[in-house]
C-alpha cells in the first residue's frame, strides 16, 4: 500500500514539474555590451539564429526590412524590425547596437498586448531609430551594425528561444541581425576627356558611392563647334596659329590684325588711300606702290 502511494506521488510530482517547465518562458540571456562592430562571426558566436532551428522547416523569425541603408551622412538611419513566430512568445524588448560607449545597445520597446512576464504573443515590429551620434561613416563610408530579438515556441513541451543551432538545447539567446550603415553619396571615379577637336564630347563618367553602387552619367563639357579654315581647334577653341608680331589685314580689309602669339587679335583700323587694293591684304599709296602691311593709324 505504501509502496503504491509512492508511486502515485511520484508521478503526480512529474506530473507537476512538467507542466511548470512546459509553461516557463526562459528570459533572455545578457546581452554582450561590447558590441564588437567588424567582427560578425566572432560576435555571433553568443548569439541565436534568426530562424527557429527546433523546428522542421526552420522559419525566419525574426528579420529587418533591409540589410544595408544608404543614407547622407547626418541623417536618422531608421530600422523597421520584425519579428513574426506564429503560436510563439515574443519579448517586449528589442535592441540595436550603437557606437555610444554609454549605451551601445539602445533600447526598442514593441508594442504589443504582453503576459506578466513581459512576452506578447506571435508577432511584433517597431521602428528603430539610429541618430547621427550614434554611427559613424568618416572612416570609409560604412560600418556594421548589430539588432537583437528574442522569440520562443514550445517544442516538446518546452519552449525553446534563440536557438543557435539545432543542437544548442540551452537557448534563451537573443536572435541577432547584421545591417550596415553606408554614404550613398556619389563621386567620379573616371575622368572624360575629349581630343582638341572643339566637338562635344559623348563620353561617359563614372560614379561610385560607398555603399558599393556605381552609375554613369554623361560628361558635361560645351557643346559642338566647327572650325572654319584657316582656324584650327587648339585647347578646344577655334584659332588661326600664327607667329608672334606677324600682321595681316583683317577679311574686310578695315583693320590690322597682329598675332600675340596663338591668334590674330585687332591691332588697328587702316586708312585707305584713292580706294585702291593690291593683292588680298595690302593697301597703295598715291602713286599706287604697293604699302604691305597697311598703312594705318591708331583708334
């Protein structure tokens, strides 16, 4: 009779104890407060999945609309975070590292209908927010950064939380996410460069940001111009080559040209005497000998 009293007490014991453990929630573990931003497979060593790896199709969880943000340098950097585990627990409390060194995990609350031990049920997302203070792009124009979440499901009766493997049975880890931060802030990387034809250039540059996107755009230069003989283009202006001090008459035989050395710029306007022209650039004088250059006076 006392032996099967026993018996009976043990297994309502069992009885209890499993109950107590198939509706105990383990909280989550501590969070690593140096965040370690660079090294992503030494920090995720203490970390779960972001899937439920207990379970047969292994589901993610716990995921982030994006995994790199490009910004201009100055501006929020806004993290929309989710975590979505049908028939499971989900804590209150999310977290994103930061490169404060008084707060290197700042804190997200996710809204949500929660038990007494601060877990709500199957899903929850919020809007993490990291200020200019809080990352820093000044080195090379991006850096990792970390968020953490923490789901659980009951699997054989117990609840299994941030699992970092299949065989990992202790759990209770907070899932985490890696996500960078980049300056999409485009800069040449090529140069365009025409030959001295003084025709536009077609040509393309190239630009590249530091989140690692590059476009091409056209290259902006004047526009078209065609070089009439005797001009030639030189330095991508129209221009007659000469030598310095050689004079000429301009076309409509009004004026003197002289060269300063590249063209033929305006020196003086010429006197014309009885009308007469010989040749294509020389006046005569009254007793119609040739004058070469022309006779002129200063205006």
């Amino acid at each position: 009779m006392k032996k099967g009293l026993v018996v009976f007490f043990l297994v309502c014991l069992i009885a209890i104890l499993s109950c107590t453990d198939s509706d105990h929630i383990p909280l989550p573990g501590e969070i690593n407060f140096n965040p370690l931003l660079g090294n992503a497979y030494q920090f995720f060593q203490g970390y779960g999945n972001i899937k439920d790896m207990h379970s047969n199709t292994q589901p993610v969880v716990f995921f982030i609309d994006k995994d790199k943000y490009p910004i201009t340098p100055g501006s929020n950097v806004e993290i929309q975070l989710n975590i979505d585990h049908p028939g499971g627990k989900i804590y209150n409390k999310a977290f994103v590292s930061t490169i404060d060194a008084s707060n290197p995990w700042k804190e997200v609350s996710l809204p949500g209908t929660q038990d007494s031990e601060g877990f709500i049920d199957n899903s929850a997302q919020a809007t993490a927010i990291l200020t200019p203070a809080e990352y820093d792009l000044s080195t090379d124009g991006k850096e990792i950064h970390y968020a953490l979440g923490y789901s659980c499901f009951k699997h054989n009766n117990v609840y299994r939380c941030g699992c970092r493997d299949a065989s990992d049975f202790a759990c209770n880890k907070f899932r985490i996410h890696t996500f960078e931060i980049c300056d999409n802030t485009f800069h040449d990387v090529s140069s365009c460069s025409c030959s001295p034809t003084c025709e536009a250039c077609t040509g393309t540059i190239t630009q590249e940001n530091d989140c690692g996107e590059s476009k091409q755009i056209a290259c902006n230069l004047p526009a078209a111009v065609t070089c009439t003989a005797p001009e030639e283009c030189v330095n991508d202006i129209c221009q007659t080559t000469c030598t310095l001090g050689e004079q000429k008459c301009a076309d409509d035989k009004m004026s003197l040209l002289e060269c300063d050395g590249t063209s033929f710029i305006y020196k003086k306007d010429c006197i014309f005497n009885f009308g007469f022209e010989v040749g294509s650039c020389s006046e005569v004088d009254e007793n119609n000998n040739p004058i070469s250059p022309p006779d002129c006076f200063n205006t």
